[in-house]
C-alpha cells in the first residue's frame, strides 16, 4: 500500500482514515463532492491530494485512481433512518457511485478495495451478539445499498479481478461526526442539543441498544487491514462490544454536559432496529482487535471537540421522496 485513494476522505470517518493513512507515510488522494462540507480538510498535511469531484462520475473517478494501488471506499450518506424516505437519493449515492468506482478501479487495474460497510446489513436478528455468519435481513434502503455492494465486491472478486475487504462498522461517533445533520449521529444530535439547550429528543422508549464505537477503534484496524489474506472476501465486524440503551447514552451526555435538560419521547422510527450488537470474536482473532476507548472517555472527547465549534443550526433537507414516511419529528424540526 504506496498510494491510496480515500473517496469520501472530507467525511467524518473518512478524513480520520486519511489521518492515520498519513501517520503511516502512505501517500494520500481525496475524492469527495463535499456534500457533506470541506472543513475536514483543515485536518490534512501538505501531502494530502484533494479533488472535488463525484463517486458517480466516471471520468471524476478515473482521474481520481490515476498511480493509486488501493481504495478505501468511504463515499456515502450514511444517514439510515432518512434513506426510507429518500430511497433515490440513498441508491444513487451510496450504491451507483460506489459500483462507478469499482469499475473504474477494475479498469485501473488496481485490487486492493477497502469498503465500509455496517451493522445495518444484518437488520432484524434473533441472536446477540450478531456473527458475521448471520443472516442479512435489511429492513431499509440504506442496508439495502450496503448489502447489494458487498455482493457486487464479492462476485468481481469471484471473477478474479479485486481483492476487497469489507468492514461492518456500528454506530461509529467522534470528533468530526456532524453536529447540524438532524437524520443521522445520536450522539452529535444529543450533544447538539445540549449546546443549543434544547432538550434531546428520543424515538420510541429509549430502550433500544446500540454498541457506540469511538472513532479511533475502527479507524486503526481498517488502516491496517490490506494485505490479510485471511480477510480477503470475508466480512469482518469492527467496533465495541459494551452495548448502551439510547435513554443511558442521553442521560450520560446530559449528566456531562447540562443537568438541566430532560429527555423528551416521541413515537418510534420506521424501520428502527431495537437491538443492535456484534461479535467481534473473529476480530479479535484475526485483525488482534480490541476496542480501548470507553464510552465516557469517547463522549468527554466528543463534547470537549463539540463545545469548540459551538451550538450549531440543524439543516434540514428540502425535499423527501416520500412524504407519507416522512417522520413527524423532521417536518415538525423537533428534532
Ligand atoms: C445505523 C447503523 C449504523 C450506521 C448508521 C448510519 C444499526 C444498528 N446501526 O445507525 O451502523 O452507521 O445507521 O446512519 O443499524 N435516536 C433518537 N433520537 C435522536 C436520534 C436518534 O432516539 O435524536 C435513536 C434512533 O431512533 C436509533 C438510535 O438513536 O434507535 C441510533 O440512531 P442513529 O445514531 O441515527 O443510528 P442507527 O440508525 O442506529
């Protein structure tokens, strides 16, 4: 791994990869739309590329792989609860710029591809902690679009002409994470909330569970990643195994950050998954593994970066593609 192209690189999680890449000496180069922003970019060193350009442009890509030997696919509007209600929007983004760019990395001839995938791609499941033997039952577009892409890696893989390695991330937080995008980020939205003194606001009884990762606990395993046979092909979770409710993980933030504030509950979202965890066993076994960040230490980090750039305004999307599953909290701006 000499020279690695990070689509997405402006994002959250992405611009993270692209710091610990550069740790590492690797030479780095961005595609990103900045859909998202381009304050990230404000993190790199002088060694870093940037293009502006779009996953689902082909000639925007191919100038984008030129002298790359791998890609780190992190290009997406990782926005789970949205994509219901903005199923085009989530397909066009998160599935055909992602398959554009693996046709042009084919015809690059490059074969090392990283791609993030998620915890969303197991849907509804039985038996916690979830094992990446479970069965994918997506239960909205968002998954939908990240299964469908681990099997377009899977099958050029299968006709020999990538080598991809997929992580499946769950509900990663950090610095960085936006704090004004109201459809996605718990932990963002509740900090936000406080900043702005505004109660946070939960979906249904609070009681469903998630495994908050910290940023750093998968940003260092997938830098290291390339070249393990082993997870050639082979879907691999990546991320903490301490599970919190969404009514602990809002009393903790409140606790930190403003006793004054009360949580306040609304009807539930569609296709809101209660239970979410996974196994990190083969993690563990095959990447040495270990996530160390707990989640006080994480929220302290978060809220000490989140207190410097101050309260911000949600921004909230003009359109919906569907307007009867539009949630009432977003049209209502409660959130
Ligand atoms: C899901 C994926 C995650 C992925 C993310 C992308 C699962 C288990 N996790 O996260 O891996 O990165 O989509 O969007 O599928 N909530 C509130 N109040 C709020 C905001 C959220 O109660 O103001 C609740 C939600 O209803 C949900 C939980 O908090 O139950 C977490 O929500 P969110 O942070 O948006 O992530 P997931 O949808 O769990």
């Amino acid at each position: 791994m000499k020279k690695v192209l990070v689509a997405g690189g402006a994002g959250f999680i992405g611009s993270h990869v692209v710091n610990e890449l550069r740790k590492r000496k690797i030479e780095v180069r961005v595609l990103d739309n900045f859909v998202g922003g381009n304050q990230n970019l404000g993190y790199f060193d002088d060694g870093v590329e940037v293009i502006e350009g779009d996953t689902c442009r082909k000639e925007d890509c191919k100038k984008a792989l030129e002298g790359c030997d791998t890609v780190f696919n992190l290009a997406a509007h990782a926005a789970e609860g949205q994509s219901v209600f903005i199923p085009v929007f989530n397909a066009q983004t998160n599935l055909i710029g992602s398959v554009t760019l693996l046709a042009e990395t084919i015809n690059a001839g490059i074969r090392d591809v990283v791609f993030t995938s998620s915890i969303a791609t197991y849907g509804k499941q039985k038996k916690m902690p979830i094992k990446e033997t479970a069965p994918l039952n997506v239960e909205d577009p968002y998954a939908i679009t990240k299964k469908a892409f681990e099997d377009y890696l899977r099958v050029y893989h299968e006709l020999g002409q990538i080598d991809p390695y997929i992580v499946r991330f769950f509900n990663v937080y950090g610095p960085r994470q936006r704090m004004d995008d109201p459809y996605r980020g718990v932990v963002p939205i509740f900090i936000n909330k406080c900043l702005k003194k505004e109660n946070p606001v939960i979906f249904g009884d609070g009681l469903q569970k998630r495994a908050f990762t910290y940023i750093s606990d998968v940003v260092e395993p997938i830098c290291g990643i390339v070249g393990n046979k082993k997870l050639v092909n082979n879907p691999i979770n990546i991320g903490t195994e301490k599970v919190y409710t969404v009514k602990k993980l809002a009393e903790e933030i409140i606790k930190k950050m403003d006793p004054e504030m009360k949580i306040e509950f609304i009807p539930k979202r569609t296709s809101d998954v209660k239970i979410a965890y996974c196994d990190t066993g083969k993690a563990k076994k095959l990447l040495k593994y270990r996530a160390k960040v707990s989640l006080s230490d994480g929220l302290d980090k978060t809220i000490e970066w989140a207190k410097g750039l101050g309260a911000q305004e949600f921004r909230y999307f003009d359109y919906t593609e569907i307007p009867k599953l539009t949630h009432g909290a977003y049209t209502s701006k409660k959130i």
